[in-house]
C-alpha cells in the first residue's frame, strides 16, 4: 500500500444550477421526507430544491398576511408549512450547501384557498378536461386590482422565511385561455383596453399581469432577483422579447429535449433551465390517475435515459446561456412515502452528468450508480433497487 503525502484537487460544476423540484401541493410531504431528501441531494452535489409549495389543489403554505388563502386551502389540520418550519428546512440546505427556491405559480395552478375572494375564475369548471389539463381548474383574474395586492403579501410572507434565496419562479405554465375568456369581468376588462378577444390580446392580458406581479415581487423582496418561469405560449422564441426581458428572465424548459423552442430562446439571448419531460419528470410512466392506462408521459424514465440527457447538446453553440438542470417530481401520484423511490437513485444520474458533463454514456458510469445507490441506502434513503445484488458483488457480468 502506498500512501500518497500531497494531494490537489482541482474539481468544480460545469453548471451552476443543479436541482430538484418537489411538488408539495398535490400531496403533502412532511417536514422530515423534505430534509432528507436535501440530505441526499447534497450527497451528490446537486445544489437546489425548487419547492413548488402551492397549486390548484392545495395552498398549504402559511401565510400570515392572508391566513384565510392558509385556512381554506390546507388538505388538513396539520397538513401545513410554517412559517418555522420553512425557516427551519432553509437553514437546513443552507448548512448543505442547498439553496431552497420557492416558487408561487400563478397565474394558472391556483384554486384551494381562494374560495372567500372573487379574484379566481373557473374555478372548478366542469367538464374540467375543456379548460384546464387536470382538475381542479382555477387561475387568478388579471382585471381585479386586488388580486396585486394579495400577490404582494403572499410574496412578502414568502421573502422572510426564503431568506436566503438569490432567486424566484413565478410560475406561468399551462395558462387557459379558453378559463380566461369564460369570464365577463375580463371581456370588459380587454374590451376597456381596446383588446379584442383573439389569443394575441390574452398574451397582453398576461404580459398586463406577470409586469405587475413581477413589481410586487421586487418590492416584496427588496431587490431585483432573476425571476424564473416555465417554458408557455408567452414564452415562445418567436415573440418572448415582447413580453420578457432576457435580462430579467430565466426560462425554465419543460417540454421535450428536441423541441425548437430551445434553441430559439437560445438564439434570442435567454438563459435557460433544462428540465425536459421526456427525461426529467420523475412522476412519468405509472398509471393514469383519472381513468385508466398509463399516466400522459409514460413511459417510465430510467436513470439511463435521466444519465444521457446532455443540455451541452441541446444548447450547441449556446452552452454558457445554460444554468443548468432540474428533475422534477410532480405529486399526484406521490407523497412521503414513496418520495424516496420516485427520486432516488435516478437524481444521482442527473447529478453527475450536471456536475461534469461526460463525453461519455451511462454505460460508464453503471457501476458507479450502484455503488452510490448502497451509499444512499446507508444514509437512510430508500432508494429503489436498479439490479440485483449479486451485480453490485459481481462488476462487469450484468450486460446486454
């Protein structure tokens, strides 16, 4: 054996943003299953939980500013995020070198908790499958002068216990035109404007609200933060830069990896997120929740095809405009007690390709996830088994 007296290592992320999305809003998660999924992440280095905290379904945030959104919205007695609690999982990251990333989506994914205001529309329209992609509908009406006023409190309440944060996502995915136009205030309020009802005037309604909730967040933070939003129609290459600053904006992608829209938005200057669903949504190939078959983007994704989804080659010549990436675990069909399974090992297989973009494919790095697979199960994850053991005691015979 020899023993080695002076080491250099010289190692450091080819992406800055290396995360994880945890939808808390669809099921509830506790506080624990929280941090120990930062735990592991900051085993392997990733470097964000994105906490997607409210949506239609639910509003299990506390909000002291407005506790009725709270008090209506909560799945149940306990099934609530405090204000500590929240302090205490931002510490908690903070002291594993995890940034906590809230997001408030809106203005579409909002409904629960909203019941005693009149600054929703649709909200549990029926049939739901004409308005909205799942039930319950429900998105905030832009024509209400009160609506900024409750984003600038839920922002605010937001801003002190994410204290740490350097960013924000604001959201802005599957907005229903069709939800909008259902509604008579916002006919008037368009028709007020001297818009008429096509799909280019919605987007000035939408410009109209995201220029106005983008203020409240400013203040609500005290600084002009990078504001993130998923990738929609206001955000197609074609005419994004009439709606959004690239300065201002990061764009986080979520449609497929080969999707124009990439290199478009690329083209045109803005920074992006890669968190294409076709290799990064965890909650993908389990069966269908509402009817039968499978879920909308089955098939299931292996940690293969999470390993081999490179953004340098989605981004081309554009490389330095991309932050990074993010697998996200949306919940309906998840809670605490199969989080471990949903996200691990396949987040280690996103770590290391964010962390050093391989030249090389998964078939390298298969060993090395069932070591780190042994590694995780040791902390206390439960991680899902990706071959049997007697591969892991017997390196090189479990080939195809």
């Amino acid at each position: 054996m020899q023993m080695v007296r002076d080491v250099k290592v010289t190692d450091k992320p080819v992406y800055p943003y290396r995360g994880l999305l945890l939808d808390t809003a669809r099921n509830f998660y506790t506080v624990e299953s929280i941090k120990n999924t930062i735990d592991a992440m900051a085993s392997v280095k990733l470097n964000t939980f994105h906490w997607h905290i409210t949506d239609s379904q639910s509003f299990p945030f506390e909000s002291s500013r407005r506790p009725q959104l709270t008090k209506l919205g909560k799945l149940g007695a306990n099934k609530v995020y405090t204000k500590e609690a929240i302090r205490d999982v931002v510490r908690f990251g903070l002291e594993r070198g995890v940034r906590v990333l809230p997001e408030f989506d809106a203005p579409a994914h909002v409904g629960e908790g909203w019941q005693d205001t009149d600054l929703t529309v649709c909200f549990k329209a029926e049939p739901w499958q004409k308005i909205c992609v799942e039930p319950p509908c429900g998105q905030l009406n832009p024509a209400k002068d009160e609506l900024y006023d409750y984003l600038q409190d839920i922002y605010t309440d937001m801003a002190e216990v994410f204290e740490t944060t350097d960013m924000f996502h604001m959201g802005g995915d599957e907005v229903s035109e069709k939800c909008w136009n259902s509604s008579e205030s916002i006919q008037n309020f368009m028709v007020q404007n001297r818009w008429d009802l096509s799909s280019e005037s919605f987007l000035k309604l939408w410009k109209y609200f995201q220029k106005k909730a983008e203020a409240k967040a400013y203040k609500a933070f005290g600084k002009k933060l990078p504001l993130i939003l998923w990738t929609s129609t206001l955000t197609n290459y074609k005419h994004i830069d009439q709606y959004l600053d690239k300065d201002d904006y990061i764009i986080q992608v979520w449609t497929t990896g080969l999707d124009p829209q990439i290199q478009g938005l690329l083209g045109k200057g803005y920074r992006l997120i890669i968190s294409n669903y076709d290799a990064l949504y965890f909650d993908c190939g389990f069966g269908a929740w509402v009817g039968s078959g499978n879920n909308w983007c089955s098939p299931f994704i292996g940690w293969q095809k999470v390993y081999d989804n490179s953004p340098a080659v989605m981004a081309l010549q554009y490389k330095d405009q991309i932050l990074g990436g993010e697998a996200a675990l949306w919940s309906e069909q998840s809670d605490s007690w199969t989080l471990d399974t949903r996200m691990w090992p396949r987040a280690a297989a996103l770590a290391e390709r964010l962390w050093a973009e391989p030249a090389t494919t998964w078939h390298d790095a298969e060993y090395r996830m069932l070591h780190v697979r042994e590694r995780l199960v040791r902390m206390g994850i439960q991680a899902d088994s990706i071959q049997p053991e007697w591969c892991y005691q017997n390196e090189g015979y479990c080939y195809r």
